[in-house]
C-alpha cells in the first residue's frame, strides 16, 4: 500500500514509545494491588482493549448513522475499519481477562452477564465483516452493514452496564474512588498508549479501505 | 452473488438477529439471575425444596468469618456461604482459587444435596474494583490527604 504517510509515520513512532512508556511503568514503577499481586497488571491492558473496543464499534455507530443520511462511501469505509479494530480488541479484552480470571476467579470463563453480553459483543462486529465479505454490491453493502452498525451498537451499553443491572461474577467498574491514585495514573498512561494504537491501526485502515475500494473500481471497469 | 455465498450471508444476518433477540428476551429483562444469595436459597428451599434440591445452581455470598475448614490430605474444604438474611453450609474438594479467604465474596456452582450441604463442583473466588499497594492508605483517604496538603 506504498510508503507510510507523514501522519502514520508520526502516529505510529508515538504509540510504540507511549506503548513503551506504559509497560514499563505498569511492569516496574508502580506497585501491585495489595490483595491481587502482580496478577493485577493485567488492568493496565485489559482495561484499555475494552474502552478502546467501545470506542470502536461508537465510532462504527457514528459512521453509520452518517452513512445511512448522507450515503457518502466516505463514512462507510471508517465504519468498516473501526469495526474490524474493534474486533481485534474486543478478542485482546477477551483473552487478557481470562487470563485475569483464571488467576483470580479460579476460572478462564463463566457465563456471567459481562462475559456473556462482551461474548454477543463479538459475535455481533464478526457477523458485521462476515456480512461486508459477502456483499458483492458496494452500495448493498453499504446500505446493510450501515443498518447492523446502528443496530449492533444497542449491545455496547448494555455490555458496559451489565455489572451494574445485574449480578455478576465481574467486579463493577472501577472510579477514581476505588483506585489509589498511583494504580489510576498508570491505567489512563496506558489508556493514552492504546489510544495510539488505535489511531494509528485506523489511519492505515482506512487507507487500505480506500485503495481496495479502487481496486474493486477498476476490476469492475476491466470486467 | 452466488448460492453459497447467498447462504453465508443469510446465515451471518441470523446470527446477529439472533444475538439480538437473546439480548432482549433474555438480556434486557431484569430476571436474569447468574446466582441466588444463601437466603433466595433458603427461601426457594422452603418453598419448593423438590423441585430445587439435587439440581444444578449456582450460590453467591461471603465465605462466613470463622466457618473455614480445610482437610489438606482429604483435599476437603468446608465452609459456609452467608448473606445478610442466611447461612448455607458448602462443601468442596480440591484446592481453592488463591485468593480464597474467609470474609470474601464467592459464587460456587454445583448442587444442594438431601444431607443439607451444597455440594460444590466449581468453586469462583470474587474480587473488589478496589485497588491499592500494599500497607498504603485507603485512595479515599490518599484523596483526603492530598486536599489537605493542597490547603
């Protein structure tokens, strides 16, 4: 896809070095929860792989509701990118907490209302690319994915809410009140380093997107 | 598009709708109960003791303060789950989850049995969103102090 642009050049210098920053002090500076043990580092990356896939699949919802006023294919290319990070985070939320589980649950897996709704979660953005890969007709494609990008999106706050409504075996959210200051900075540095990461998966996503939707153009002219 | 990947389509629309459909029939209604607390149990006991006894559930509540017993050879751990309101003797074998202690909160999975004793399969250990450093002060009081040092 030719050579990195100025802005993914820079974007993607920033996360490796704030990715750098954040492990170190997650690994090294700041000291363990004092009832988990080290076992609790696993916050620094399992907490921002969730906020970021939420912010995925708002950012999907956002694409598509413009999508379906303006039908620019602009907006759907940014829909299906954000759709396919959210995935990848989603899946890294997934493993990072069993791990977290099985350490301190005793268990990789149960099917707790927050386990089970991040589970629909999944199922809901690999059905959306399923659907896209299988729609041969750009605007077809557009028009349906747009539709399970708004619909989809019921599911985000209810995953979030989830410990709250109902019992779990997940801890509820954590706030500013129930984290010590040093554990709180280290988790939004990481989050700052995830964020990066996104961005810059999203910029060379959304490149890509448009190269392939060329590609597509020019096959179809040729045909 | 051709059958198959007609067929694929249709298949990955269904599971989404399907999804969905889980998530409001099941999902947004607020019965949905992972576990009963030792007094739901004891009610639902008293009431249906049938329909309940020797079937598979799930019990949530704090490992009662003082009910810890732990036959090492035996690998048999005795305890009893508490809320508020009740009390349920649980018996379990093998070793515990790490963090197990008594006063925390757990969700055991398993049975309850004609002996009176839940007879646990799967033995979960909860934790708290609290987090601090070891020895270091509550972050509600780091949060006092550091008001107080700001004045």
């Amino acid at each position: 896809m030719g050579p990195r642009t100025v802005v993914e050049k820079t974007l993607g210098i920033l996360a490796l070095l704030s990715m750098m920053a954040g492990s170190y002090v997650g690994l090294r500076v700041v000291p363990a929860d004092a009832a988990q043990g080290n076992v609790q580092r696993l916050m620094y990356v399992h907490g921002p792989a969730a906020w970021l896939a939420f912010l995925c699949f708002f950012i999907v919802f956002v694409m598509s509701v413009l999508y379906l006023i303006q039908r620019d294919e602009r907006w759907d290319r940014v829909a299906a990118s954000s759709a396919e990070i959210g995935v990848v985070f989603t899946v890294l939320t997934l493993l990072l907490g069993m791990m977290w589980g099985k350490a301190t649950w005793g268990v990789f897996w149960t099917w707790d209302p927050r386990l089970t709704t991040t589970a629909i979660l999944l199922a809901i953005y690999v059905g959306y690319g399923a659907l896209r890969s299988f729609a041969e007709d750009e605007e077809k494609r557009a028009r349906w994915s747009a539709i399970v990008g708004v619909i989809g999106f019921v599911n985000v706050p209810i995953v979030y809410m989830s410990v709250t409504w109902w019992r779990t075996l997940h801890q509820p959210p954590s706030s500013p009140r129930s984290v010590a200051p040093d554990i709180l900075w280290t988790l939004m540095l990481n989050l700052a380093a995830f964020t990066l990461v996104f961005a810059y998966l999203m910029v060379r996503r959304i490149r890509l997107a448009k190269l392939e939707g060329e590609l597509e153009r020019r096959m179809a002219y040729n045909a | 598009m051709n059958k198959s990947k007609k067929i694929w389509a249709g298949l990955g629309v269904l599971a989404i709708a399907g999804g969905i459909a889980m998530l409001i029939a099941g999902g947004l209604s607020s019965n949905v109960v992972y576990f009963l607390t030792p007094s739901e149990l004891r009610a639902e006991l008293a009431e249906r003791a049938d329909e309940i006894v020797d079937q598979p559930l799930r019990l949530g509540g704090q490992v009662k303060p003082g009910s810890l017993t732990w036959d090492a050879e035996a690998l048999d751990l005795r305890f009893v789950v508490a809320d508020s309101l009740g009390e349920v003797p649980v018996r379990s074998t093998g070793a515990p989850p790490a963090m197990f202690k008594e006063g925390i909160g757990v969700v055991v999975e398993g049975r309850y049995t004609h002996e009176g004793v839940f007879e646990s399969k799967n033995l979960m250990v909860k934790h708290s969103n609290e987090y601090e450093p070891p020895h270091g002060e509550k972050p509600e009081q780091m949060y006092e102090s550091l008001i107080k040092s700001d004045g």
